[in-house]
C-alpha cells in the first residue's frame, strides 16, 4: 500500500490515464446502451438480466474468448435475475482497449437477450492435472 501511495504522489500522470480510461469506459458503456448505475469511483459496474448461470456463463465467454476479465456480483447482494459485472480498468489499459471492451460488451449483451448463455449448468475449466 505504501509504494502505491508513493506512486502516486510521485507520478500523478498515472492517476490522469487511469481517470481518462475508467471516464471513456463509462461514457462508452452508457451511450452504448448499458447501464452502470451510479459510480464515483474507477471501479465500473455493468447490470445485466439474467440468473446465475447465465452470469457464469457470460463471464467466462468473456474471459475465455474475449480475454475479459471482470467478477460477477449475484443475488443475493444485487435482485434476483440481476447481473453486475464489475469491471476495473488500469492506467495500462488504453483507448483501444475500452473500444473494444465496449465492443464485446455489445456482442456480449445481445447474446445474453438471444437466450445463447442460458443453461442450468454453471460454465466450469477443466484442470489437467
């Protein structure tokens, strides 16, 4: 916590990239149709319908296929059939990186509204071991 502190303090270029990628983030998600509730922070919410198989499936396409990595929030901490992906963009990250974040989010979302992640089963990795 210390040396990200001093960062910080030392290199305030990197909190300016990292507010100019969350901010293009957010107003890229919410013109493109999503909503991302209310957030002050960097840390980016995206709600979703859907239950809890669809969220795990969801994110693992996402991850697997999209190289997208973001953790789901479930019920009972956000309504039943409700989805949050909380996505958490860096100063690493770039413009062409939230393009096409937001690209596959589009994909991603009208996936979800076709039924495509639907499924009782929880979407699993098989491990070798």
């Amino acid at each position: 916590a210390r040396k990200r502190l001093e960062i910080l303090r030392t290199q305030p270029e990197r909190k300016e990239k990292l507010w100019e990628i969350a901010s293009a983030l957010q107003s890229g998600l919410m013109e493109a149709g999503f909503d991302i509730g209310g957030t002050n922070s960097c840390v980016t919410p995206v709600f979703l319908q859907g239950g809890l198989g669809e969220a795990t499936n969801l994110t693992f396409d996402l991850r697997e296929n999209h190289s997208i990595f973001c953790s789901i929030v479930i019920y009972p901490v956000v309504p039943k059939d409700t989805i949050m992906l909380r996505l958490i963009p860096t100063a690493a990250h770039t413009l062409e990186d939230v393009k096409y974040t937001i690209e596959t989010f589009i994909k991603i979302k009208n996936k979800l509204d076709n039924g495509e992640y639907k499924s009782e089963e929880l979407a699993h990795v098989e491990v070798d071991n």
